[in-house]
C-alpha cells in the first residue's frame, strides 16, 4: 500500500480548508506488568535501534524506569541500518550519557562501521551493549573476539532467574516439524539458560547477547525485541501473554548491562500441590544491601491470566540475610487444575531492587508413595492403591467452526473423574463480558449444553467452562465460539494494521474510537495467522486477510517472461496449495473479505508482459474461441501461420514496425495480433481468480474474495474491469478518493468502473490516507454517494506509514483520524442502509468502456493521452449535472442498452468496434437512441485492424463533441450535446454572477423518495463559496438529511456550495410527523428479550423508511451494541432487544430517528433481575 501519489502531495497544502476542532476521546493503555517501574537506583538511560516495530521499544518503556529513544531503521535493507539512523544514534551516544544501548533484529555486520566503532568505544568507557537475537551469521569479526576473551558467566543467573523460560516461543522447537510444542518435555527440552544468554566485560561496560534463535535461526521470527508467532506457530498458541515474561527477560538483560548493583534478590518457587494446609509458593529474599525494611508483593494468576489473589508482607533484612516467606491465599482463590504462575517483586521506599516468577502445572496424576491417604490432596481423588487424579475438564468441544446468530451452539465436554459432588458451571461469556447464558449441571464423564449467541454483541464468546465442587475451582477451560456476521450491514471502514502482535493491541483498540471496524495486517503470514486473527477479532475487529496467494508481479530472468505465470498450472497448483494451508486459520472469523493480492499487476510497462511458453500456449486455446479456423486468423492478422501451434503474438515493438507513431494512416492500420494478446491477457488475472475463489470457498463457504489496492486500466496491467468485476466480488481499490472528490485521472476513473461493473452482492471499497485535507469528513460520504460499502485507510498502524500518521505512537489521533472518524460514525446512523437501499439515477447516460481501443492507444503510444480523453469527458457529464454508467464491449453485443433503457451512449477515444457492436449501436440509434463521440467509432475492428468501409453516424442524434482545455467550456458543451441527445439535467444549479463552479449531482431513488446530492469540486476549495438556487426534479416536502431537519413543501432550495460540505436533500410526496416506537412490554428480566415496534407517522400513507434505534443503559451511557437501522416497509417494522444475564438494571431509554427527515422519538423500559 506504500505507494506515491505525488499529485495528492501535493495538494496537502491546496486542500487545507478550515474545519471545526474536534476533540480527540480518552483514551488509557491497557494495562501491563511494570516489572521494574520506579527502579531503585533511578531511571536507566537507553538507546534502542530496531529492525521494526517501534512499538516494542516503547512498551518496554511502560513495563520498566528506562528512559531512552527509539531509532527504527526503515532504509537498511533486511537487517540493515540506513545511515540518518546511524548518524541520530551517533549523535545521541556523543551528546548525552548513555547506560545502555539495545540492538533488536539487526545483523551486527550491516551496521555502519563507524556506529560499531562508536559503540564499542562507549562500552569501553563503560556503557552497556544489549544484543538481542545474535545469531553467528550476524556477527562481524570483532564482536566474537570481544565475546570470547573476557566472558562473564555470572551474566546467565543475573538474566535468566526468575524467568519462565520454558513458557517462551521460540525456545521449544522441533526442527523437523518446524514448530513448537506447548510445553517442553524429553523429547523437546527447553534450552538450559547458557544457550539462550552469553556474555562478556570489555573496559569498564558489558556486552549480553541473548539467542532466541538457540542454533535453529531458520525458524524464527522476531519483531525486534521479544520473538513473534507466525501461522506455522499455532502449537503454541497460549492462554497467557507470554509477551509479558519475554519484557521480564530484556528488563533482567538491560538492568544487568547498566551495571546496577542489586539490594536483594528475589526468588520464588511453588509446591504444584494445591493443598489447603501447605503454602502455595515460597519467596525467598536476600539482602545484599544495608539494612532496610523490604515491601514483598506476590500476584497469584491462573492458565488464563486472572488474577486468583495478591498477598503482601514487610520485612527487615540486614546484611546478606535471606528470608523466606510462604505465600498462602484461601481456599476458593487456590490455583485449580493446570498451569499457574506466581510473580513476586521486592520493593524499599516503593522502588523495585528486583522481581521473579516461577510457573507451576499442577500434576494431573501423583502416585500414592508421594502422600499419605490421611493427606490426601483435596481435589486429588484415590482411584487405586498407588495413584490419585486431579477431577478435570478433558475436553470442550463444538459442533461447528462459527456459528450465525441464530444458529445453536451445542457444547460437549468430556470430564475425567466426575464425582457426586462436583458441577460443571457453564457460562457463555462475551469479550464485552456481557454473559450472554449460563447452566449449571451434574459432572458427568460426558455432559452436552446448547447456547444461543442472539444476544451477542461482539465476535468472539467465550464458552467457559468450570469443574467445581462447592465454592471451589477444581478445573477451568474456556473455548472460543466465533460469531458469523455475514456481509456487514453497516458501512465498513479498514485499515492497514498489524493484526498478530501483542504490541499493537492498544492501536487497534484506539482506532476503533474513529469508527474503523475491521484490519489488513501487515503484509504476508502476519495477515492470516490464526493467534493475530484471534486477538483482532477478541477486540471485535473483522479480517481483510491479504497476498492469500503469492503471485504478484515479479520479473524473471528473460523480461518477458514471468518466472510464475498464471497460465502455468504448476503455478496454480502451488497457490491452491497455499490456499489449503493458510485459509482454515482465519475461516472461523469469517473476513469481510479475502484479498488474493496487494496492488496485483499481470506485468509492468518497462517490461511489456508475460510471453512465457504457457501464456503463449494458453493464447493459441484462446484463440479457437475468438476464430473459425486459423485462415480466419491469417485473414485478420495478414499472417501465414500454418497450424495454431505456430501462431505467436506479437510484441510492442512488432506491432509498431513501419508505423509514424507521429502520422498514423488508419486507413491501413492493423494491430490485431498485439490486440488480441493484450484481450487474451486481460482474461489471465480474472480466470485465475476465478480459480482461487473457488478454491478459498471450498474452505469457507459464501466468502467474498477480491483485490486490494488495484492499479488503473493500463494495457499492462490486465485490469479489465468488467471481466474483473465478474470475476471478484471484493474489490478495494486505488479509487482516487483522498482530498480529490472528483475523478481527476485515469488511475481513479477506476472507482466508476468498478460501480459500473461490480456484481449483485459485492463489496466495493476505497484506499486513502496519502494526504492531509479537511475534506476527509466527507470522503466516506462521497464513496457511500457512488456505491461503495467501505473505506480503507492508510495506515493505522504508526509504524507504516509516518509522514501522515492515522494514529499517533503515543495513541493520540491525528487530525486526519478526527475529522475522517466523525464523517463515518455519520453515515453509520442510517445513511449507508438507506443509499444502499435506493436506485442509482444514471440520468439514462451509458458511456462505452473498450478495451481494444485503449491497447491500440497503447500500441501508438498514446495511451496518457487516451486515459486523459476519457477522464475528460466523464467529469464534463458531471460538471453539466448528469450521472451515468459505463458498459462493456461484452455487454454491449448483449444487448444492456436496451435491457437498460439508457437513451444516451457516450463514446471515448472508441476507435475500435466488432461487427456485433456496431450492429448493437445502430440498433440503438435507430430505436431513437443518441450517441456522442469525440472521434469517428469504429474506424477498426474490434481486433484493431482498420475497415475497409468505416461505418457512418450522422443524423439528429449522432452528436460529435471535442475536449478542450477550458473545463467550464467542456461542461456547455456537454451540456448542449446532451440537450441535442434530448437529455436535460434534473437537478439546475444558478448562480447570480454566472460563475461556473463544477458541482456534481446524483440523484437516488427510494421507493417514491427522491435523494440529490451535491458536491462542488474541492479544487475550487480556496474560491468564494457562493449561494446557488437549487431546482429539484419535482416539488415536494424536502429534508435536509445531513442536518435532521425539514425545510417546508418547495422545489427550490437556497444553500452555499461549500467544497468541504456535501449537500444531501430528500424530496418526499408527503410530510412526516412522528415516529412510534414501542416496546412490547415496560419490563424485562435479565437474559430476556423484548419486541420493539416502530412506525412512521406521516400525512399520508408512509412508504420505505429507515429508523435509526439507539438505546442508552440506565448510567446514561449509549450502548453500541444495541444500535441497529431498521426496514420499515410501509412505514412500520419491529426489532428484538435482547439483553445478558448481567446487563444493568433500571430503565433503559430507546431512541428511534428517521434517516431522511431526522424526526425523532423515544421510549423506556426497565430491566430487572
């Protein structure tokens, strides 16, 4: 997505505009463990340089009293350091004392020598070096030598104790399986702690390196600072945040290298025995200090990382004396069956002298020579003479993958050693909390539950599951349950963001505050890796999984000829493969969208296209279906090709052979064998596509699959909207929607294309996010206006994209994320149901789409000015007050002028015309259709060879129109050539002075209810906003939808056209006078549900509406959860609130808006136990 768009650069400036300040919402981190925060002997000063992820240096910054900067080197390559952050760090190290200086997923050889030289020279001196992951590869010749001639061992106890190391990633590997397991074992041991630090003394400083890779590099995988999980990595998906001891280990490794002297030790160790008479762990401390009273802190938390307990004491050590401390907390607080972790800190005067933790699976078996009968371990039940075994939930599972919210999820739970007197106590538990069912039920070797989600209001549910016997835990498993919510009923809004980081879990939190529901994470793996899937989806975030496939552009050895085409079924082969391995991970979170690829092209102009043996063979099928028999061919072509196994296409620079690019004769002109390989190209994407789609559904049935970032139609890039668009039905392009509202180039003619094209069903959406413009309020608005169901922005995530940053690295949101938050949270109240809902008016304008005549541009060189042309004359269809749709050369022989009713056809730049599209034209001309030209159509055939007769259009209704470089001169001429056609514009916009300001209308059609909408080009931002007359098709009672408010029974409406602002006004047949909303009972229990009816109450019989539902819990605050837009058919429809078993009582109040009018009305209801 990182791409350039100079052009809107540019404008940052020229679409500055004035807009209101919009206050930015709190927003407060979630909560980490601060290890060492204050630290005793005051803040550590630090350098961090990383590879990426700029994040994790500052999250070690919240966990520990470091103070310090983070350099992140963007422009060094894999593993490199560009030289401004070399030179920034150089400057730092000179400038100011520095302790430490942390190096993070960078090789040691490919930093710039004078900041080794420089770093060295500090450690000397007595300055600190922290490498994390060094592997033997990264190394140059001098850090080995240093490492080796003066080791300090005593640095592996001093980092490593204390840590859960065997809790890890990345440190339990199965090379052959190229995973990891859950928890090390004999045959997959943990490294032993001088594997995984080594370390040394150079001068006066210390050097630690810390080896995640432990001798297996090739599997891993680092942010920069604590090792990362890929798709590869679900074995080891935790119910814990393991990120949390890794920031233990880095603050043990930094605190060692600063060199400071510790005041106590702390260690801890735990009995795994949960007996209610023994101590659950043991603290042992040891002074190494002057006397002084020891604040000793434990925090017990169980497999899921509740809190169990905390337990406190105050202690005197003196000198080196050790004390013990037995850690106990009640009964019902114990740890249960399973994994638990103690973490125990020692703090004088409120600063941490030092922290451990120790980690304890309580056994699910122990022999009988371990215990006494008498001291038989309660929950341990005796099974034999020689063996006790812990009561536990074996297993939870579900009968499907996701659920609709109407579909029952049936639970079945496998338990070992039920006893009389145990329950298991099952609850189905939103990531709101909101505990949406509950049962309890006799503790049976099989027990079996039904829950229902239709209260649900976030994606993923928990089902949790207790084992328990009295007021205590035996045994606790919880399993997620995946909400289906099918294709988004509200209007969607994306970023580009990392979603499989633990570091980036505040960002998406904090983004959700500028309404963006749903992410593409970054790039590759990290897009469909089940653990990041999960975590975005917990913070109810839906997927855009991204580069599902693998086949981007990439150049091989022979430029014209791709190392992977997609006519090669190897290739296929290959992708379907992927497809298989990667798809089942994200399938239960059930993406928006899957996208195949990132800003795929077929081939790129400086290297043509793909001539590959399997293009070249699949062109020659190809061919059988566009000719009778290869004389056919050799007649158009003016070839002699003796079989079809001879036929090759021709390149561009064959095709050009004895033509004057700078005089073509188009009387003798024949491109027809380079036009028909750029045809037959321009069928390889959406063929393959086809096949993929297929491929993913098979995995996940009904998905949507599609494009990201989508380039314009250059003859290269084999973007054929029309066979792309039948072949996708997710499709996000590169629509030129930022600060430009207007199409301003061929690139952005895209976004019509892809309305004009686009399937029943589909989802169309918008990048944007290159620039900095007030007109961000309103860019979602104006893709909603033309079609579109979402938007995407560029980039969330502060580390991708740092020149317009969405989102700040201190979580405050940039001006951008303001204004363009407030425009989408807008339209989600109705507008995007009620214009998804409403016929577009295309004024019965259909402009002519042809392929053949942008390749034989092409092939002339002149395709710029072809893409110009056609830009041109759509925004002078605009500027004169019409809409329109395009067609194809397909639809065309198909008859859709006819089927359609459209009674002009507009004709760009097309030269080309088959037999059965000119038959189709004229067919249409003479039914008493119009059509408009800038050039004689149909000069060539629809292969690009030239007619020996071109055909005629001439008559009343044959109009020929030519651009000029004055755009107010372009829209009179429109304008007059569609009055010629018969056409006039249904929406008159005057002026007193005569000014021209281009301002485009589209007209919608809700049942009887008209909605205008108005725009007037930002390009004209810094003009006088003038007051215009605004005449509307018909008269009528008319509502200022944006404002919420009428306006009285009139056909000519006053307003200033305002660049910044969209007009948007509804006409209806009569006046709306209240809205009805009524519960269908005044009380409701917890866990229940209640009808709500709505009715719009109108002066005559009310047609189609749409009522916004909002409702607010008795504190006052609005719950989203609840929101909905609802039908209302004839003016009435009725709608279920359903609350959770812990939703607050008291009474509840539920307000009800028309989208068109803003007529409003509320009622209450009260919840009660």
């Amino acid at each position: 997505m990182r791409h350039c768009l100079n052009t809107l650069l540019i404008l940052v400036t020229a679409c500055a505009g004035i807009a209101q300040e919009i206050a930015a919402p709190p927003f407060a981190p979630a909560p980490v463990i601060e290890w060492g925060k204050p630290l005793e002997g005051g803040p550590i000063r630090a350098i961090f340089l990383l590879q990426s992820a700029k994040e994790e240096g500052l999250e070690f910054l919240r966990r520990f009293d470091v103070q310090g900067d983070v350099y992140v080197s963007k422009k060094g390559g894999k593993y490199g350091v560009d030289t401004t952050s070399a030179s920034l760090c150089r400057r730092k190290l000179t400038s100011e004392k520095i302790d430490v200086f942390v190096v993070g997923g960078i090789y040691w050889k490919r930093i710039p020598a004078t900041l080794r030289l420089a770093v060295l020279e500090k450690v000397q001196e007595g300055m600190g070096l922290l490498y994390v992951d060094a592997p033997n590869s990264a190394m140059d010749t001098t850090l080995p030598k240093l490492m080796a001639a003066s080791p300090a061992p005593e640095a592996v106890a001093a980092v490593t104790e204390g840590i859960p190391i065997p809790l890890l990633p990345l440190v339990t590997i199965d090379p052959e399986r190229n995973a990891y397991t859950i928890y090390p074992d004999a045959e997959h041991p943990a490294p032993k702690p001088e594997e995984l630090v080594s370390a040394a003394r150079f001068g006066k400083g210390r050097i630690c390196l810390l080896h995640y890779s432990v001798g297996q590099s090739n599997v891993v995988y680092l942010y920069s600072l604590t090792p990362g999980l890929r798709r590869q990595d679900a074995p080891f998906l935790r119910t814990y945040p393991y990120w949390e001891y890794c920031h233990s280990l880095l603050g043990k490794a930094v605190r060692w290298c600063a060199g400071r002297k510790l005041g106590a030790v702390v260690r801890a160790k735990a009995s795994g025995w949960p007996v209610a008479t023994d101590p659950l762990a043991e603290v042992t401390v040891t002074g190494q200090a002057p006397p002084s009273p020891v604040d000793i802190e434990v925090v017990i938390r169980d497999r899921y990382f509740t809190s169990l307990g905390r337990v406190t004491k105050r202690i005197y050590l003196v000198g080196d004396e050790t004390y013990k401390f037995d850690v106990n907390i009640s009964t019902a607080q114990r740890p249960f069956g399973g994994l638990y972790f103690v973490d125990a800190w020692a703090r004088c005067n409120g600063k941490v002298m030092d922290w451990a933790t120790v980690a304890v699976e309580i056994p699910r078996v122990v022999r009988y020579k371990q215990v006494v009968p008498e001291k038989l371990p309660s929950p341990y039940i005796l099974l034999e003479p020689r063996e006790v075994r812990h009561p536990r939930i074996e297993k939870v599972s579900l009968n499907q993958p996701r659920y609709a919210s109407n579909e029952p999820v049936q639970v079945r739970m496998e338990v070992s050693n039920p006893s009389s007197d145990t329950l298991v106590d099952i609850s189905l538990v939103g990531t709101d909390g909101r505990i949406l069912q509950r049962q309890t039920l006799p503790a049976q070797k099989q027990v079996s539950a039904s829950f229902s989600l239709a209260a649900a209001q976030t994606l993923v549910s928990y089902i949790d599951a207790r084992l328990k016997k009295g007021n205590q835990t035996l045994w606790r498993e919880r399993t997620p349950v995946f909400l289906a919510p099918g294709t988004p009923d509200e209007f969607f809004a994306y970023s580009w963001m990392q979603g499989e980081t633990y570091y980036s879990r505040d960002y998406l939190r904090r983004i959700q505050d500028q309404g963006v529901d749903s992410i593409l994470a970054g790039g590759g793996a990290a897009s469909y890796f089940f653990e990041g899937g999960r975590m975005a989806a917990e913070m109810n975030l839906r997927l855009v999984p991204t580069n599902v496939v693998a086949v981007r552009y990439e150049a091989g050895k022979e430029p014209t000829k791709l190392p992977r085409p997609l006519t090669d079924e190897k290739t296929l082969n290959q992708e379907r493969k992927r497809i298989r391995e990667t798809v089942p991970y994200v399938a239960p979170l059930q993406p928006i969208g899957y996208s195949l690829m990132d800003e795929w092209v077929l081939g790129l102009p400086e290297a043509r296209t793909d001539y590959s043996d399997s293009a070249v063979a699949a062109f020659r099928l190809w061919l059988k279906t566009q000719y009778r028999d290869i004389a056919a061919l050799n007649a158009e072509w003016s070839s002699n090709f003796a079989t079809w196994g001879d036929v090759q296409p021709a390149q561009l620079e064959q095709a050009r052979e004895g033509l004057d690019l700078a005089n073509v004769d188009w009387s003798k002109l024949n491109l027809s064998s380079f036009v028909d390989y750029r045809l037959f190209m321009d069928t390889v994407g959406p063929t393959a596509f086809v096949d993929f789609a297929r491929t993913i559904r098979e995995l996940d049935p009904g998905a949507k699959v599609g494009l990201c970032g989508t380039e314009s139609s250059s003859t290269w890039f084999g973007h054929d909207w029309f066979h792309l668009c039948n072949a996708l039905d997710f499709v996000v392009g590169y629509g030129d929607a930022g600060p430009v509202p207007n199409i301003t180039n061929f690139r952005g003619l895209q976004r019509e294309f892809q309305r004009s094209f686009l399937q029943p069903g589909s989802l169309l959406g918008c990048w944007v996010g290159y620039s900095e413009s007030d007109f961000y309020r309103e860019q979602a608005l104006k893709l909603l206006l033309h079609g579109f169901h979402g938007i995407a922005y560029f980039a969330g995530d502060p580390s991708a994209y740092e020149d317009f940053p969405y989102l700040n690295y201190d979580f405050t949101l940039s001006r951008r994320a303001l204004i363009s938050g407030e425009g989408v949270r807008e339209i989600r109240q109705g507008l995007d149901q009620l214009l998804w809902n409403s016929q577009w008016d295309n004024s019965g304008i259909a402009i002519y789409l042809s392929q053949s005549s942008l390749h034989v541009a092409s092939a002339l060189g002149q395709e710029g000015k072809w893409g110009d042309n056609c830009v041109a004359i759509t925004r002078a269809v605009e500027d004169a007050g019409f809409q329109y749709d395009f067609v194809a050369s397909e639809q065309v022989e198909k008859g859709v002028l006819k089927e359609r009713g459209y009674k002009v056809l507009i004709l760009p730049g097309v030269a080309c015309l088959s037999d059965p599209e000119l038959s189709a034209i004229q067919a249409f001309i003479a039914a008493g259709g119009a059509v408009i030209f800038d050039q004689l159509p149909g000069e060539l055939d629809g292969h690009g060879k030239s007619r020996s007769q071109p055909p005629r259009f001439e008559g009343a209704k044959a109009v020929p129109f030519s651009i000029v470089a004055d755009r107010s001169a372009n829209a009179a001429a429109m304008r007059s050539a569609l009055d010629r056609a018969g056409r006039a514009a249904p929406v008159q916009v005057d002026f007193d002075d005569k000014t021209f300001l281009p301002t485009e209308t589209i007209l919608h059609r809700n049942g009887d209810h008209l909605l205008v909408s108005l725009q007037t080009d930002v390009a004209s931002w810094n003009q006088p906003k003038p007051t215009a007359r605004i005449t509307l098709p018909l008269q009528g009672f008319v509502y200022d939808v944006r404002e919420g408010k009428p306006l009285g029974r009139m056909q000519t409406v006053s307003a200033v056209l305002d660049p910044m602002h969209i007009l948007l006004y509804a006409v209806l047949p009569y006046e709306v006078k209240s809205i009805a909303v009524a519960p269908s009972a005044k009380m409701v229990k917890q866990g229940a549900g209640a009808n709500l009816r709505v009715s719009v109450i109108a002066s005559a019989p009310a047609g189609r509406h749409f009522v916004r539902v909002s409702v607010q819990a008795p504190d006052g605050q609005t719950r989203p959860g609840f929101a909905r837009t609802v039908r209302c058919d004839a003016g009435k429809e009725e709608t279920t609130l359903r609350f959770a078993l812990n939703d607050p009582i008291g009474v509840w109040k539920i307000t009800a808006r028309d989208v068109e009018t803003g007529v409003t009305s509320s009622a209450t209801m009260e919840v009660t136990k």
